[in-house]
C-alpha cells in the first residue's frame, strides 16, 4: 500500500513517444495519413504529450505543422525532441510546437567529437533554453543514457536546467539494461538534489521497462515516456497499454484521466501498419490477451466468475476475452457452458 501511495502522489503523466521513438522501429515507415491516424488515437485516449521528432529536418517540420493542427481543443501539447543546437530549437520555434524535449550528452568521447568541452556544452544549453523560454515553449532537459553515465556530469547539466528555469528533466536508460533497484536508487538520489518533476524513458532490451517504470515512480519519478505496442529502437521502450494498465490495477484513481477503451484499437492498427502481429505479452492482443484455455481456469472461470483468472475486465481496454475449448487441456467445459457463461458475462 505504501508504494501505491508513493504512486499517487507523484504521478503527474504520459509522454506517448509513438511519433518519435516508435518511428525508429524497424518496421515503422509512417506515412502523414497514419501519422494522423495514430496522433487522433493518442488524443483519444488522453495522453498528456505527444512527442514528435527533431523538426530541424525540412520533411518532419512540414509533417509537425499537419500534426499540430490535430491537437483541437484537447489539453495534449506537441514536445519537439531536439539536439543542444541552437538551429534545432529555432527550427522547433517556427513548426510551432508547444516545448521542446532536449536531449543532451555528457559522454566524453560524444563531445570530443563534437569538439566541445563540458562547461561550453552547457553554455550552449543555458543560450538554447533562454531561446526557447523567450518564445513562450516548455522545456524538458535530459541525460542520454542517465543511468550508464557518471551521476556527478549527469547533476551538472540538471542543475543548470534547474537554475535556468525549465519544466521538466528526463532521465534515459538508453542501453536498457537498468535494473528495478538500480534505477529506485538513482531516481531518489537525484530527488534529494533537485526539485523540478523528473521523466523517465526506459528502453526494453532486458525486459524491464514497465518495471523499471513503475519503480522510477514509486521512487518520486512523475512522467512516463511510452510508446504504443511499445515499439522503439532495438527492442522498444516502455508499452502504453501496459503502463497505463498498471496504473489502474495499482489504483484507478491513477489511470481516471485516459481513455482506456481505445487502447486495444490503437495498438492493433499500428500492428497492422507495422506489418506485425501484435506482441504476445499485451493485454490488447485480441488472440491471447484474455484467452483462457486450461480446464482448471475455465472450470474457475464457470463457477466463480472471469476475475477469478482476469485481473481487469477486457471491456475496459478495449478487448474481448476468447474461451478455447475441445482441446487436450480444456478439460470438461463444452459449448453449452461457455454460451451460459456468456449470457451472464459477456
């Protein structure tokens, strides 16, 4: 209970990154009009941000303007996921963008090539988010790969962020090989040593994102970037239908603000543009997500009801549970049972 509380305390919202990081799936080749499609389910189901990609390229701040003329009158702000250079902040100024998300490095041998040394980086830093506070957008500052990095360069640049007045600071496991008690530890001892709201963005190459998520939150993290089925560079970041999930299993007080109901649509159509089946292990596979097939789970589920083996109702994402039946491990639970069950639950 106490890590609920934690949760609900300091859970502010989503950054859903499927314009962004979901673009750099292997298998993304957005075109504009899937692009809307996928900007009008985000909307949908409510997401706080939606991150777009660097417009500093002439062809993604045409496809930004189309997409920011979606927004409507829904409360979701279009972030700009841009470099510390001060043409990425003004080519994000002109695609009239609500913020900026700058990501920044504190890798040596990244600004050795760039012939940079750390103190001119963050002056760099400091002019860009002066750039970009003069024209009115919010500001997110953030740490590639935040917890492979030495923790006293990553403060560094937080610090001045702070000082400079943005909103929000983000911290990347790039590589995705953070652990859950790795990340607790880091998140809370940066928590000592600023005060803006803190987002998180997990990559899944271990299979920890959502778990990684959920322990940056209860740890005093407030933001969570996602992406829809999850999908990303390598092998994705942290899936939206499964973190919002958690949230309303931990306490539907958490999840109130979204639209659940349309996650099963949204991600099966960016299944279906992707040109993949959709992930065994998400709630939003039609197939498999609310299958039961064991005999001794439909013999449960005939008695007792479906929350005996469901831990939330299908109809609450979207979805549909299936009941396999006649099968070597279905046990005795034939048609007759499964339409009784039906005409009681649906």
């Amino acid at each position: 209970m106490n890590e609920q509380r934690h949760i609900l305390h300091s859970f502010l919202g989503v950054i859903d990154s499927t314009l962004r990081e979901g673009f750099q799936f292997s298998k993304a080749n957005f075109s504009l009009d899937e692009q809307k499609q996928i900007f009008s389910y985000l909307v949908e189901i409510g997401v706080d941000y939606i991150e777009v990609a660097n417009p500093a390229k002439e062809e993604i701040r045409r496809t930004i303007v189309e997409l920011a003329k979606l927004r409507g009158k829904s409360a979701v702000k279009v972030l700009s996921h841009i470099r510390n250079h001060e043409n990425d902040v003004r080519m994000s100024i002109e695609a009239g963008v609500d913020g900026v998300n700058i990501l920044c490095t504190v890798d040596a041998e990244r600004l050795a090539a760039m012939g940079k040394a750390p103190e001119s980086y963050r002056e760099t830093l400091a002019a860009n988010v002066r750039t970009a506070r003069h024209h009115g957008l919010e500001i997110r500052v953030g740490v590639e790969d935040f917890f492979g990095q030495p923790a006293a360069q990553s403060l560094a640049i937080y610090r001045l962020a702070e000082s400079h007045g943005v909103d929000r600071l983000a911290l990347a496991d790039t590589l995705g090989k953070a652990m859950p008690w790795d990340v607790a530890h880091r998140v809370r001892a940066l928590r000592r040593q600023v005060h803006l709201p803190l987002e998180v963005h997990f990559h899944n190459d271990l299979g920890h994102a959502v778990g990684n998520a959920l322990a940056a939150l209860q740890a005093g993290a407030n933001y969570v970037s996602a992406t829809l089925l999850g999908i990303g560079e390598r092998t994705g970041i942290t899936p939206l239908s499964s973190l919002l999930v958690n949230l309303h299993v931990l306490d539907p007080r958490l999840a109130r603000a979204y639209d659940l109901s349309r996650l099963t649509e949204a991600e099966n159509y960016v299944s279906r543009i992707c040109g993949i089946e959709m992930p065994l292990h998400l709630m939003t596979n039609p197939l498999n997500g609310f299958a039961h097939k064991a005999g001794i789970h439909l013999d449960a589920l005939m008695k007792f009801g479906p929350q005996k083996y469901e831990p939330l109702p299908p109809a609450l994402i979207g979805n549909r549970r299936r009941l396999v039946i006649n099968t070597v491990l279905s046990g005795k639970t034939g048609a007759l049972d499964v339409a009784n069950f039906q005409e009681k639950y649906g």
